[in-house]
C-alpha cells in the first residue's frame, strides 16, 4: 500500500509527489537557488554596522541596593520601587544622555540606512542601543552599534561618559540641597553658640565667680552626661529636619502621597521609637557610672544601633509596599521624606524624655546660691550649644563626603572597544543566507504540489 497524506479529505501519494518534484527538479533548484541568491544579495545590499562594549559595575552598597529590590519584586510579585541597576539602564536612554550623541552624529540624510531626520532618544536607543544587566552582578553591559567602528566605539563610550556627568549633576543637586539646609542650621547654631559664651564669660567677670564649689561640680558632671545625650539627640533632630527639607524641596506633587501612609502612626513603628529613647535614657545612666569601654556600655551601644536598623527596615517595608505605581526617582525621593520624618519623631521624643530626666537631676542643685546655680547654667547652656554648632559642623563634613563618595557609585570596567574593521556585527550574512534558502525551500515545496494536483485533476 502506498504511502499517502490525508489532507481536507483528498489523499497524497507521497512517491507520486515525489516522481513530480523530481520531474521538475530544475524548477526547484532555481527557486530554492534564487531565493538564496536574493538573500545573500540583500546581506550585501545591507550596510555592515559593528558593535562596541562598555562594562561598567555599580558600587558594593548600590548593588546590594539593587538585589535586596530584585528579591522584594520576586517576594511581592512583581511589586516595589524599581532597582538602581533597572533605573540605570533606563536613564542612560533618556534625552539628557543621548540628544548630545544623536546631535554630533554625521547629517542623518547622508547616513547608509537612508534615514531623512534624526531619530530621538527612544528611536536611537531602540535602533543602536542594548543595555543588559548580567543577572546576579553588579556589571552593566552597554552594546552600541554603528557603521563604522569609531563610531560604535564612540556611542558606546559617550553614553556611559554622559551617564556619569548626569549622575554626578543629580548627586551634587541633591546633596546641595542638603547642605543648602544644613548650613542655615549652622549659622544660626554659631550665633547662638557665640551668644551663650559671650553670656557666660560676662557673668563670670561681672560676678566673679569662675569655679563652682566642688559639691556642685559634682553634680554638674552627673548632668553634663545628660546634656551631651541632649546635645546629640539635638544635631539629628536638625540633620533630620534638614534633609526633610532638602527633600520636600524636591518633592513637589509627591508629598501629599506620604502622608496617606501614616508610617508614623505605624504601631510597629511606634514601638521601636518607644524603646530607642528608652534605650538612649539607658545609656547616658550607664555612662554617669562607667567608662564607654565598658561591657555594659558598648552592648548597650549595639542593642540601640540594632532598635535603629529595625526602625530604618520597618519604614522600608512599608514604603515599598506602597510605591509600586512610583518611578524609582519618586519612589526614592518619598522613601527620604518618610524617613526623615519617622527620624525627626524620634529624636524629637529622645530630646524630651532627655531633658525630663535632666531637669530631675538639676533639682538637687536647689541648695546651691543663686550666682553659682546661674553660673552652672550658663556654663552648660554654653557648652551644649557649642557641641550642637561643632556637631552640625559634622554632618555638614559628613554630607560632603556622601556627595563625592555617591558620584563614583559607578566605575568603567572596560572601555569601549574599537571592533575589527573585518568582523562587523551586522548583517549576519550566513544566517539571511540560511533563511533565503529555508524560504526557498518552502516555496519549492508549494511549487510541488501545484503541479501535483495539476498532473492528478
């Protein structure tokens, strides 16, 4: 029995197919050899473009950033801000980094492909750009294609060169905003620090008194512990309110959206603010008793660095699971806000119950003659407004060096690589060959069977 094909109820003789497609065997071949022909002529016809690499690699705190995200969108599903590593990718497409390379590109009408204008940022990242992140690294890979392999070299290079100054331009406008605030802190905390000792040295000289009996200075000391906490807790609440500020200035019509989260209303939240300041109170009285060697203190020190990280995740958690519909930039600028504003909370409360247990300690100075209790406090408020100028001082310092530090959060790897003027990325011409031929092929075999039916009708 032959073998046949049953098709819409008509059945094929495969060897009789077979006796066609041999009888008209030049027919096939020339179909199957002018479709392969055509193809290698249109893998000519196209203009060769190359491709050039530039490796570049996020920094250890970026990149731990970014996978701590990535497993947030596995956990959530798909939800959460986006990561850097994505945010990345996607601003080395935007207009800032690319409309300089399209606009120093040769005319757009004299190029190979034909194109009439030039393309924008969207249309030219699709058309010569490809940017991947290699999965379970830090490193980002950015392809660039172009018909001459300075110029592939060159695009390459030039995005992740514009990248880098945006970058940076971003990190300084946002720490400078910082600072902006900071700084208006510390000229009103030098003002205040340079009153409070103009004050004391004058009460010293107007009354004489230059030394306090040694009763009262030993009780001073208890309270100067007390008001170097209250100094401390003071420089966050200020630092805190100064990048609230920094933010809110950057915010515009995101910030109305923070305040339905009501982070500080979280009673989770609420209860690790509750133990810092009770374990703050704890520290400054292990501190009236011991050194700040001692094993007291220092697990007393780690149990409130640990209350602090749990408070820093708690406000995490909720904000991304609140900021799934945000880009990653305001994602970001109202994750600061919220923290800023669970941070000026808490060193607000710290600063109270500080001072509560301060002006307890400062009642058994009662005793004492009113110059010498005057004496006392000018002294401290001397002091404590001169540790709040210097500590600021600190913070100012500290967010320079967080500014400069945030503009190298991406390092170049590898250079953008000049490519061999004999090895072009496109056109691949074997694989258009292939498909010429598969194309062929296909049309042959329809060729077949419309002579088959015609010699069986």
């Amino acid at each position: 029995m032959p073998n046949t094909i049953d098709t819409n109820e008509e059945s094929i003789d495969l060897g009789r197919l077979a006796h066609v497609a041999f009888d008209h065997k030049k027919a096939i071949g020339a179909i199957i050899g002018a479709c392969t022909v055509v193809a290698i002529g249109v893998a000519m016809y196209l203009p060769k473009q190359y491709e050039s690499t530039t490796v570049v690699q996020m920094s250890n705190a970026t990149a731990q950033i970014s996978s701590s995200a990535a497993a947030l969108s596995a956990l959530t599903g798909g939800g959460g801000a986006s990561s850097p590593s994505t945010t990345y990718m996607e601003l080395m497409k935007t207009r800032a980094v690319l409309d300089p390379i399209i606009d120093d590109m040769p005319w757009w009408s004299e190029r190979p492909d034909g194109t009439l204008a030039k393309p924008d940022a969207k249309g030219f990242a699709k058309q010569f750009l490809t940017i991947e992140n290699t999965k379970g690294t830090s490193l980002i890979e950015v392809k660039a294609l172009g018909y001459t392999p300075e110029e592939a070299q060159y695009i390459s290079q030039s995005v992740v060169d514009n990248f880098l100054v945006l970058q940076t331009e971003k990190n300084v406008q946002t720490q400078s905003a910082l600072l902006k605030f900071l700084n208006e802190r510390i000229e009103d905390a030098k003002q205040e620090a340079d009153e409070a000792s103009e004050k004391f040295a004058q009460y010293q000289k107007a009354h004489k008194v230059y030394s306090p009996a040694d009763q009262a200075k030993s009780i001073v000391s208890q309270t100067e512990a007390w008001d170097k906490a209250i100094g401390d807790v003071e420089v966050q609440r200020q630092a805190a309110q100064a990048q609230l500020d920094a933010v809110q200035s950057q915010i515009g019509d995101q910030e109305s959206r923070s305040e339905a989260y009501q982070v500080n209303d979280n009673s989770a939240v609420q209860s690790l603010r509750s133990q810092i300041v009770a374990k703050q109170v704890e520290l400054v009285s292990l501190r009236q008793k011991y050194t700040d060697n001692h094993p007291a203190v220092k697990a007393a020190e780690n149990e409130l660095a640990e209350l602090q990280r749990s408070l820093s995740h708690e406000v995490d958690t909720i904000v991304n699971s609140h900021t799934t519909t945000l880009n990653s930039t305001h994602a970001g600028l109202l994750k600061q806000k919220i923290e800023g504003e669970v941070n000026l909370a808490t060193s607000q409360a710290s600063e109270e119950a500080l001072k509560k247990r301060r002006d307890e300690k400062e009642k058994e100075l009662g005793d004492f003659p009113d110059d010498v209790l005057q004496y006392m406090r000018l002294e401290q408020d001397s002091k404590l407004k001169n540790g709040i100028y210097a500590g600021l001082v600190q913070q100012s310092e500290n967010a320079r060096m967080k500014q400069a530090m945030e503009s190298m959060d991406i390092q170049v790897i590898d250079e953008a690589n000049l490519p061999r003027e004999d090895a072009p990325a496109k056109p691949n011409k074997r694989l258009i060959a292939a498909i010429g031929f598969a194309l062929g092929c296909l049309l042959s075999f329809g060729y077949t069977l419309i002579a088959y039916k015609r010699e069986n009708a």
